[in-house]
C-alpha cells in the first residue's frame, strides 16, 4: 500500500454527492422496511456466524427505528463530506478499508446479536479524521481534528458497554479501524506548493509592492536598505512634499 503522497485541498461535486448519495440509500432501505412490512435484522452482522457476513457488507444501511437513523443521519453526511473534502486522492479507498474493515473486527469481537447500523462507520470516520488531523501536523487538518471532537467528542463514550441495546462493539471496531488506517496514511500531508506559509513570500508575486517589502524569509525590509538596492527609490521622507502656508490678514471694515 503507498503511504507518502501530498496533495491540495480542493472543493468538487463529490464532496456532497457521495455522502448524500449513501444517505438517500439508508433511507430508501428503511422507506421500504416501513411501508412494506419487511424487517432486514437478520441481515445485520452476526458475530463468528459464517451467515452473519453478509452483515459486513448490509448492516450499516439497516436501522432499527427513525430514531436510530435520524441520530446517524448527520455525523455520517457531515463526517463523509469532511472525508472526501480533506483526503479526496485516498477518501475512496480509506472509506471501502474502514468500511468492511470495521465490520469484519465487529463479527470478530462482538455479542452473538445482530447488529445494524451506520454508528461503526461514523466511529470510523470520527476516528480516521481525529487521529489523522493530529498527525498530518498540518494547521488545517488539525483544526479538523479540534472540530471534529467539538462537534462529536461525547461519540467516545459509546465505545463502553453503557446500554445494553446499543452495539458498543460495533463503536470501538470502527474507533479502532479509523486509527489503524490513520497511522497507515499517516505521510499522506497536504502539497508544501499549496500551503502558502512554506512558500517563500517573493517567489510567486516578484511585482507586488506590497510583498517587495519582505525579503524571502519573511522578515520585512528597512526603507533604507531598500534605497541602497534600488538607488531610484525614494523613501518616503525623501519624497515628501513640502506645503507653504501664506496668511493675508483681513482688512477691517470701515
């Protein structure tokens, strides 16, 4: 697997596309469970069952109720689109490894239940983009990291056995995967040619006024040293223009 790669951050149709597009699949599949009395549980991902598989490939689009789905519905746009956005080159591959990956350690470590739901891939996303933020070293991937964990912070509670309903299994897999797969894209780093801050201030503008008064490193150049390169130019003392006020007193009235 290639691991060292960079890349710059563009906005594009598939940022929102995908993630709706899944989005619309979910709720398709629980539009026909409801109006046509099907109940897809079974399909759900039984644990070290040969038959509880195909849960790996199905579970995450089954919910047991508009309540389960409406609480996923949100995290998974929000976190998906936040995928494809940040990590566009390797988001297709990241989200097909976290996707089966998650669900494979869950039939692994999981009750002998069915499990059904989108939490084990949100907990992926949460956990990939988290741990990955925080290695890339990166401003902007990092302040992903922070607002990930300002918006979804309280989802690591779920990784404990708090509620017996709920598939904390199906949590921490997806937690786990999401770091796994952090590490291994972990040399995956935003392009040094997009991130203005490593670019050196007059290569890119070596005409603008503004920047010719920063030498390369940053630092910002004195007037004078400017003259002595630039013999022509004058600073603005030099260049000052000097004003004469003349005062007539007004003649008194007679």
């Amino acid at each position: 697997m290639k691991t060292s790669s960079s890349y710059k951050i563009s906005f594009s149709w598939e940022v929102l596309l995908y993630p709706i597009l899944f989005l619309l699949v979910i709720w398709l599949v629980f539009w026909l469970e409801t109006n046509f009395a099907y109940n897809f549980n079974e399909f759900g991902v039984f644990p070290r069952k040969i038959s509880g598989l195909i849960g790996v490939f199905v579970s995450p689009v089954i919910h047991s109720g508009l309540e389960h789905l409406y609480q996923n519905s949100a995290p998974l746009v929000v976190l998906s689109a936040a995928l494809f956005y940040f990590y566009k080159p390797i988001a297709w591959k990241v989200f097909i490894i976290g996707y089966l990956a998650s669900g494979l350690l869950l039939w692994t470590i999981g009750r002998p239940s069915y499990h059904i739901g989108a939490s084990g891939i949100i907990y992926f996303l949460f956990g990939f983009l988290f741990f990955k933020g925080l290695l890339s070293g990166y401003f902007r991937l990092i302040a992903l990291s922070l607002a990930v964990v300002f918006l979804y912070g309280s989802l690591v509670w779920g990784i404990f056995p708090t509620k017996p309903n709920v598939s904390w299994e199906g949590h921490l897999a997806g937690l786990s995967v999401g770091l796994v797969i952090a590490l291994l894209y972990r040399k995956f780093t935003i392009s040094s040619t997009y991130d203005r801050y490593k670019q050196p201030i007059l290569k890119d503008s070596p005409n603008d006024p503004f920047l010719q008064q920063f030498d390369e490193e940053g630092n910002f150049i004195d007037a004078k040293d400017l003259v002595e390169d630039q013999p022509n130019l004058q600073t603005t003392e030099e260049a000052s223009v000097e004003i004469e006020y003349h005062f007539t007193p007004k003649k008194s009235d007679k």
